[in-house]
C-alpha cells in the first residue's frame, strides 16, 4: 500500500521494518526504515508508518501487541535482518510467539 499526501508518495517497496525485542511482555517494538525520511518531516512519515503498520499487521496488533515505534531514513547496519511490509506479519508473530514461550 503506497501512501500519498500532497505531492510526497512513500511507496510501500520503499520501507524496510526490524523487529525489536522490548522488556515489556507481550509486545514487540519496530524500526521503520523509510526511504526519504528526514526528521524535518518527521510528522508525515509518522502518519504513514501506522497507516502502513495497520494494513501491514492489523489495527488490533498495531494498538495491543507493539510497542515503540521509531523511524529512520537507513538501516542502522547491514547485518540488521529487516523485513518488507509484505513479511512482515508472519516474521512478527512468529518472533512475539518465540518471546511467549520463552516467558
């Protein structure tokens, strides 16, 4: 799902997400890379990513199950193992899942 606002298109083939382990039980933070962000439009890449996040994961798991949310324009290294917007649901209930058990 590609977003547009104005004349800013962030295509969806365009972000890359990292899985955060966090101390609280039962979630997961994220890390969105996101082509062309930049803090002076920090607000409107924000919009997007739960605009993205909801499709991508569901309201439900984007509202109970993650917890922070950050945003950056590259990945911070390359041996980050990072996830489309495509698998990124199955990659994020299989590592919340591994994170349960573990309990």
């Amino acid at each position: 799902m590609d977003i547009s606002f104005g004349e800013r298109t962030i295509n969806s083939s365009d972000v890359r997400v990292i899985i955060i382990d966090e101390s609280e039980p039962n979630h997961l933070g994220l890390m969105m890379v996101m082509k062309g962000y930049s803090l002076k439009e920090d607000e409107l890449y924000g919009q997007a990513s739960y605009l993205m996040l909801d499709q991508a994961l569901g309201e439900y798991d984007v509202e109970m199950k993650v917890g922070g949310i950050e945003l950056t324009g590259t990945l911070p290294t390359s041996l980050v193992v990072s996830y489309s917007l495509d698998d990124l649901p199955a990659a994020f209930d299989t590592m919340l899942e591994r994170k349960l058990r573990d309990q």
